[in-house]
C-alpha cells in the first residue's frame, strides 16, 4: 500500500501516469502536424554493427565482423540461422594490446543482452529490454592477458535470430570478433571475414546514441519520426541523426539505415495544454516491436505492432511536464517510429483502441 501512495505520488509531481501495457490506436502515417526536427548531438560508446549478411547459410567457422576498439563500446548483432543445423554465434573480445588491461561488461540480472528467439522482433525487443536492465546492475569485468580471448557465445536453433546489444568499457586495446559456425572458430582474430551481404549494414560507427530536446506546444496533433530512412520519398531524418562509419574490412564508408543499435535519448518538454495529452508510438516503417524508457522506468507492448497502430504509453494532465524517453528500434523491425503527441480533444481522430493485448 505504502509503495502504491508513493508511485501515485511520484506520478502527480511528474504530471505523467503510465497507461494500460496494450491499448493500440489506429494511426494512420502523416495524419497531423509534422514537428519541428530536433538537433540531435552524437554521444555514448563505439558502435560495431554486424547485420550484413544477416542470414547466416553456411556452417563453418567464419567471422562475419572484426575490428577494434578502446575505451566504451557497444557490440550490436543481428543474426539469422539459415544454415540448417544448429549454430553458434559469438562475440570474441581479444586483447591485442601488449599488457594485460581489464573489461568490463555490461550486464543485469538475466544476463547479458544476448539472445536467440523464432521471431527476429521478439529477439530486437527482448535484447533492448534486456539493455535498459543492465544499465544499472552489476557489471562484471575480467583481465585479458595479451593475446588472450574471451568468448560471448550463445546457442541459435535453426531459423532462429540471435541479437546482441552488449556494451562494454576496455582499457587495452580490444579486437571484437563476432563470429559464427556449427564451431566457433579456434583462433577468432585469424578467421577469415565474410563479404558482406544483404542487408549490407555493418560497420564501426563513431557513437552508439543521439541526444536531443523535442518541445511540443501546440494543442494539435502532432508527431516527429524516430530512426526514420536517411534519404528517399519517407526519410524524416533530424539534423544530427545519422553518421557514416566504416568496414574495417575494407576501409570504405558505410551506412545504418535506420540506427540499428543506436539508442535515442530525449528531453520531451511538454508546454501546459488546455486538456489532457497522451503520448503514443506508432510503427511508421512497418511490423515492429516497442520498449523504451520514460524517466528511468521500461515499458514494453506486449505483442506486435503493425504500421496502422499506435500504443499509447504514456498520458499527462494539463500541467504539462518534462520527461528523458530513451528508446531505440529493436532488431527486426521494418523501419521507423513514430512519436504521436495527441490532445485528449483529438483521440476521436484516431478512432477507438482497435484492440487490448494484456
């Protein structure tokens, strides 16, 4: 009871309250007011990027990325089994510096984001889930003498996905090698590295997250694209929001169509509105899956979203308020996300819920 007074609280001091885990709008793409494009700021970890190929068809031990890194990182992956046997897929982490240095990962009380699952969105989802519980639980680290590795592997059923989103800190110099096989290969730094495949992203990216204020005050409804296609008919890209990186296969720019791996961290600032506001999220690129994060505190839709739904996860009185939302588009998803400011006045607009799922 005590706990519940202090949420209720906590709630009304925020001037926000969570809704129900399912409750779908329909949403249909460009209705309403187009927001202002934030600036987003690159921040956060080296991001290496293995997506490409993402059907593995071949059992035998390859690396399907390497490269290297100091200091923070992230390792990303999103991997299919098309081989027609069980595989392993790994992330080797090698010390290729000349003394001994300690890594450390990032993990919480499951484990490591590192999973395999049937439904590639299940697995992007959970991985990201995952993540927001390993920001702040324990990490555990371990010495790497020169030359020594240590493997991240996990098993991957055939025609299951495996992703990744594991973030690390070294203080050696590291050679990450994500690598897969019906083995894993012996020596991962000596595997050979297959040529990239479709959907041709992969790469090592400068920063793992974006940063930016998004202000809304305009009692319409209103809405701003997240991870949106950098260029084409249907990019709404912000300023900011995309980097090259580089195959260090190959030396050549490269490309993360879509931000894979990349987490958003927002401001939302919400100027006082004459009636209440709900927040939503709509699968604007296709079927995906949401988790974020408002203040610190994960919210999952427990099912798919199709590209004509909206979850709305969020309401605020008319008060307004301020809020950090991290999110990111979770591996298997078909593209971007939407972010749907919607006046209580204006949910007729958007029909009744078209469904519950609890």
């Amino acid at each position: 009871m005590h706990r519940r007074l202090w949420l209720a609280g906590l709630c009304a001091l925020l001037a926000w309250v969570p809704t129900q885990a399912g409750e779908l709008f329909y949403c249909s793409n460009g209705r309403g007011l187009e927001l202002p494009h934030p600036a987003l700021f690159p921040a956060g970890p080296t991001l290496v990027l293995s997506n490409g190929p993402e059907a593995i068809t071949d059992p035998a031990p390859v690396a399907l990325y390497r490269d290297q890194v100091t200091g923070s990182f992230r390792v990303f992956l999103h991997h299919t089994n098309k081989a027609e046997v069980p595989l392993q897929i790994g992330i080797a982490l090698t010390n290729s510096g000349t003394v001994s240095g300690q890594v450390v990962i990032h993990a919480g009380p499951q484990g490591i984001p590192f999973v395999a699952e049937a439904d590639p969105t299940v697995a992007g989802a959970r991985v990201f889930q995952l993540w927001l519980g390993a920001r702040q639980d324990s990490e555990p680290s371990f010495t790497l003498a020169p030359g020594q590795t240590r493997w991240l592997p996990i098993a991957v059923p055939e025609k299951a996905t495996a992703t990744a989103m594991v973030d690390g800190e070294t203080s050696v110099p590291l050679a990450v090698t994500i690598a897969s096989g019906s083995t894993l290969p012996d020596d991962p730094v000596a595997a050979p590295v297959q040529p990239m495949g479709p959907p041709f992203r992969r790469g090592t990216f400068p920063h793992g997250e974006r940063q930016g204020e998004v202000n809304y005050d305009q009692p319409v409804l209103s809405w701003i694209d997240v991870g949106s296609p950098p260029a084409g008919r249907w990019s709404r890209v912000s300023p900011g929001e995309y980097e090259t990186g580089r195959d260090a296969t190959t030396g050549n720019d490269v490309y993360n169509d879509g931000n894979f791996g990349v987490v958003y961290r927002l401001n939302v600032h919400v100027h006082p509105q004459p009636a209440p506001l709900s927040m939503m999220l709509d699968a604007a690129g296709g079927l995906s899956r949401f988790v974020l994060a408002v203040d610190g505190r994960p919210y999952e839709f427990p099912g798919p979203i199709m590209s004509y739904e909206a979850w709305r996860f969020l309401k605020m009185d008319p008060s307004g308020g301020s809020f950090e939302l991290l999110t990111t588009i979770p591996g298997g998803s078909n593209g971007a996300a939407r972010l749907y400011f919607v006046p209580q006045q204006m949910e007729g607009d958007l029909q009744r819920p078209t469904k519950s799922q609890t």
